[in-house]
C-alpha cells in the first residue's frame, strides 16, 4: 500500500520520532520541514531510525509498566 508523502501542516507532533522532523509512513522514513520534504534513502540512517523507534517503543512500554504497577500499588493499599 503506498502512503501520501507527508508535509510539515499535515504531521502532527505527535507523530514524529520524539519531537525530531522525521515521520514513518509505511516502510519509509520521510524528513519533513516547513520548507520541504524528503524520503531518507541512505540505509544506515534509515537502520538507525529504526533501531532508535525500536528502542523509544520499549522505554514507552517500560514506562506503562511501571505506572501500571504503582496504580496497583497505590489501590492495594486503600
């Protein structure tokens, strides 16, 4: 499935990798600016923005967890 390329008004900043110009559409890693947008195609940049979303999704899931158990916590003891 091909995805629209993305512009600056259109992503979110929820949508960005951690506040930085850089939005996944699909399989793709696009650099998106107020002035324009543009397919990251260098594959060791592109490894690296995976590795670095891989390992934003595990501190995401991590820090759930710990909220998680201090809810429980907190429940528990009322």
């Amino acid at each position: 499935m091909s995805h629209p390329v993305p512009s600056w008004a259109s992503v979110r900043r929820s949508k960005r990798l951690a506040d930085t110009p850089v939005v996944r559409r699909g399989a793709q890693w696009w650099l998106v600016t107020p002035t324009g947008t543009m397919l990251a195609s260098d594959p060791a940049f592109t490894g690296e923005l995976d590795r670095f979303a891989a390992d934003m999704a595990a501190a995401d899931r991590a820090v759930a967890e710990l909220q998680a158990e201090s809810d429980a916590t907190r429940k528990a003891r009322r």
